[in-house]
C-alpha cells in the first residue's frame, strides 16, 4: 500500500468554501485536490492501492484529516471540482477522533500532524519526507513500495513540522533536481514505484 | 525550448462555456487545463523553457490552436479554472489563421494536426509520439531537450491521427509501465528532461 500524506496549512476545515475559489476563500483547497487525484488516478481506473492523508490546518476547526482509500473509493472524478467536492462532503460531516465515512473510500477525523506519524510508526511504515535535498529516489534500491510520502503545501512544511517528521525517523529524499509543486512531486513518486513493481 | 502539443478531440472553440463544468459542457477542457498547469509550474516560478499547444477540435468550429508561451506568460495560476479563463479569452478572439494574442504569452488561431505537424516537422523539431508500448524515455540516450511530445485527451489518438504523426518520422517513448494521463506523462517528461539538464 502507498500513502501520501499531504499538509494544508490553510485549507479550510468547514463544509461552506465555495467550489469556484478554492484557491482563495478555501485557503488553496486546489492543492489538495490536485494531489487526490496525481495520487489516484491511472488512464482507466483507479489505483486501488494508495491511499491519500489530507491534513488540513485552515480555520475554523484545524486538525482534520481526510483519507481517501484508493480500494473502496467512488464518486471521485479527475477535475479539481471533483475531488473538492468529496472533501466538501466530508467536512460536513461531524468529524470526532474516530474516523467516520462520509462517501464510499472517503474518511474524516479530528487528528493532527503528530499522532499521525506515531500511528504510521507504529504501524512499521517506512516514514518518507519529500525534501529537494534528499537523497534521489532513483537510487534508493530498497523497497518503498509500503511507505509514506510526506509533502506539504505552497508553505511548504514548517520548521516545527519538519522536526517532527525527522524525529519518527524519516529519510529524506528527492525526486529531481528541481524544487516542484506536491501533486507533481506525487506523479514522479507513483512511476518510480510502478517502475519497480511492474517489472 | 520543450513542447506540448495535446489534442482535445471534444474540447469547444467556443469562449460560452462555463467554468464551472469544465468536464462536460466545455468537452473535457479540463484535461488540457490540468495540461497546461503541468507543463508550465514550478515551485517558485514558471517553466519559461516550454511551450504548449493546445488542439481543439470540438464545436462549434473545430481546429483552433492555442499557444501557451513559458516566457511570456502572465496571468496564470496553478488552479484548473485560472488555465481555463485564459482558454475563454483565447476563445474569445476572433481566431484567423496567422496567430494572435490574447493575454500575455497565450495565443491563438485557426489550424489543424497536419499543418501543426509540417511546420514542427519544417522547423527542424523531433516530433516524439508518447504510447505505452514505446522504446522506455529512461533509455534514450540522445537529447529531447527540443522536441515536441504529443498527447491525446481521454480518446487518446485516432488512427488517422496516429498516421500522420507517424509519417512525420515521429519516435514512439514510453513514459512508464501504466497507461497514465497526459497530464501525468507531461509531469514525467519534464522530470526527465530536467535531469538530463540541469546536471
């Protein structure tokens, strides 16, 4: 199973953002939803076996993840508007600690950043953070095919946030030369992954 | 200088759809916005080594091409209804056949696949046709630093156009071992070419 985990340090945690200004008025909601769907999507079908941890950090209500499971997942289509949608539908619901379904394959709860990374460690999940310095991912021969893929938002990830994820024993890895924007960076990662385990 | 071109088999060459139903009204419009935004963005910045064309070939008058110019591009931002209001004012010319502009690095006029071929052809660009089953673009060797790589939209390529890409002398790559979106094959081929030079 992949995962990406995805920071939004704005994006809103109520249901009542506008689809047409994600950008704006959703705290660049568009970010998010552009990495559902670099996350997901293969030319016919779905890719049932990732799954995407939207961390949401915006007002009102901050620390809410949403999780979209590739397996069980409905409903989702490739626009921006579609994945916004989903995430619109699961904000209305009453999320708690618990995690409750709003659409099929879509969860929220009430979490935060580091109860997240204790539950992947505790998991044994390899704990992978995205950083333009790292080590490149083409020349990292063990498997990450079961990891967790960090990346934050047009803010990046936070000094404090960047601690954390270093103290849960992250490596730290690149995929080019170039600094790029998350849903890309998710693009490079799923075909190095289906490079080697397609063979 | 790279190129895109992608063909919108349905996309309109109308400027009266709207932004909201990219998907449907605007016949997949939405996939050659996520296009354009994939080729163009960096983290900090925009590509301005890269050009991509656009093919519409929807109603109600089939056979516009809209350039979106890295260098001189202004007014874009990464969400899908940013590329497509830049689409809408393109649209929104009168298109003739010697190309004008309609904002800052977007362009438009009226042609057709074998004319965009002849002229890439004339100029002297390798013409690279991206399919799943093409030589791997991790094992080519010689630059394509200056092509241009063509893509289809959800149809993919037709026959007839398949043809005629072919009988330019275009090279068949693959981007990777799955069927993936255009957008998503653009992503990687920056990646690549980006590695090749920025060494």
């Amino acid at each position: 199973m992949r995962h990406f985990l995805i920071i939004g340090h704005k994006a809103v945690t109520s249901d009542d953002f506008p689809l047409n200004d994600m950008p704006g008025s959703a705290g660049r909601m568009d970010i998010l939803c552009r990495c559902v769907n670099n996350a997901l999507f293969l030319s016919h079908g779905m890719r049932r076996d990732v799954q995407v941890h939207l961390l949401l950090l915006g007002e009102p209500d901050p620390g809410k993840v949403i999780r979209f499971d590739g397996e069980k997942l409905r409903y989702l289509n490739p626009d921006e508007r579609s994945s916004g949608s989903l995430i619109k539908k699961a904000l209305a619901k009453n999320a708690i600690e618990k995690e409750v379904q709003s659409t099929p394959g879509v969860w929220i709860r009430c979490s935060e950043l580091g109860i997240l990374l204790d539950e992947l460690k505790s998991k044994g999940i390899p704990i992978i953070y995205l950083r333009e310095d790292g080590e490149d991912i083409r020349d990292v021969f063990t498997s990450l095919e079961d990891a967790v893929f960090i990346m934050g938002d047009h803010m990046g990830i936070t000094e404090n946030e960047e601690e954390m994820i270093l103290n849960v024993g992250a490596r730290i890895i690149s995929v080019g030369p170039l600094s790029l924007h998350s849903d890309h960076c998710i693009v490079l990662v799923n075909n190095e992954l289906d490079r080697t385990t397609t063979k």
